[in-house]
C-alpha cells in the first residue's frame, strides 16, 4: 500500500471530500508526527505506535573506497515503536502463520 | 503530540469539523493496520516505509530468574525513515 493509495481510500469513504481534500488529510497526518519529531516532540497514537528520535551519537567512520578514516557527526534518526495493540493484531492467529 | 492534536490540524487544514477529522484520522490508521495485518508493507513517500517481518523462534530468558525459555516466532512491524524524513529532522 502506498500513500496514492490511502488518499484513494480515503476519498472512497469520505464522499463528499474532494480527491485533493483527500490528500490534505493524508498529508496532513504525516506532516504532523513529522513536524512533532522536528521539534523534538514525540507521537503517540493509541493503538497503533509512537515516533520519537532517537540520537546516534558521532562517530569514526570510513571510506570503503579508501578506507580513510571519516567523521560522522552526531544525528537525530525517526524511530517507531509499535503499540500493543498492533503487535497483538499481527500475531492473532499465530498457529496460521508459523 | 497525540491522535486528537493531528485531528485538530486535518480540521483546520482541511476544513472538516472536529468529529469528522476524528473519524478520518482514525480511518486512515485503520487501514494501514489492516493492510500490515495482511503482511503488506505501507510506503509512504517522502516519510518512510512500514514493513512485517516474521521472526523465527529464538532463546531468551527470564531477567528475574535467569531461566531460560523459548521466545515463540512472531511477526513484528518495522518502520524505516525515508532519506527524507531523516534530513528534516536534522536540518
């Protein structure tokens, strides 16, 4: 499932929203848990996970080409948990999927 | 931030009233769900990609009293930042 596809779900079941209003709201949901992490806030959306950042601190690296020694500064990375309910959700009917 | 802040925004930016912007909000959660309990992977570009990985059975033991047991094999979701994502959060 992409993104395109959500919109298309969403302007199927909400009828009287236009296909770009569609996309607005798709948008405008990753937008917020985007924007959120920026500042440093993390999301936490019931029943399905939270986003927070996680710091990679710096560290040496190398040129595999060279194999010269690199510094990599230190960076904030997008990390996702998932909820309960999801982890749940997906191993539901364990017997079936083992 | 939190399910009814990101419904707050869809309400303002989209012009739908607050119960609607709820409803779509949770909608839009709910078939990514499903689409992840079918094992399908949910991109989203220009954010990143949620993946289902199934994990073999594995050892583990009891912190508290060292036993050692059997961690059944499960499936697990994944989610990877896209370049993206990744960079607006560090600019």
């Amino acid at each position: 499932m992409t993104k395109a596809h959500l919109i298309e779900k969403v302007a199927e079941k909400a009828q009287k929203l236009s296909r770009r209003d569609a996309e607005k709201v798709v948008n405008c949901i990753f937008d917020a848990i985007r924007d959120a992490l920026k500042k440093g806030e993390k999301t936490e959306i019931r029943g399905f996970g939270s986003f927070r950042l996680r710091i990679r601190r710096n560290k040496d690296g190398r040129n595999p080409k060279t194999g010269e020694t690199v510094p990599v500064p230190q960076k904030r990375m997008p990390f996702f948990k998932p909820g309960k309910e999801i982890k749940e959700l997906l191993n539901q009917n364990q017997e079936v999927n083992q | 931030m939190r399910k009814a802040d990101i419904a707050n925004l869809v309400c303002e930016k989209v012009g739908v009233s607050k119960t609607e912007a709820v409803e779509l909000v949770e909608y839009v959660l709910e078939c990514m769900k499903t689409e992840l309990q079918k094992g399908e992977p949910v991109k989203i570009a220009g954010f990143g990609n949620f993946t289902v990985r199934s994990k073999g059975e594995r050892k583990g033991r009891n912190p508290r009293t060292g036993e050692e047991i059997a961690i059944t094999p499960r499936r697990v979701v994944t989610f990877r930042a896209s370049q993206l994502f990744k960079k607006y959060v560090n600019s």
